[in-house]
C-alpha cells in the first residue's frame, strides 16, 4: 500500500516537473515576441 502511495507521488511529481518546463518554455517564448514586437 505505501509503495503504491510512492508511486503516484513520484508521478505527480514528475508530471509536475514537466508542466513546469513547458511553463517556463512558454515563458521564454512569450519573451522573445515581446523583444521582437519592439
């Protein structure tokens, strides 16, 4: 039972870290439009 409640923490946690690197590529992104515009 608690290797199964690792388990799902371990995905949240990695699902997680790659929702925040496509924030911080949309970020980045945003960024350079915004250098670009003016």
């Amino acid at each position: 039972m608690i290797v199964l409640f690792k388990y799902s923490l371990f995905k949240t946690f990695i699902s997680l870290k790659k929702r925040n690197q496509n924030y911080e590529k949309l970020f980045h992104l945003n960024k350079i439009l915004a250098f670009k515009n003016k």
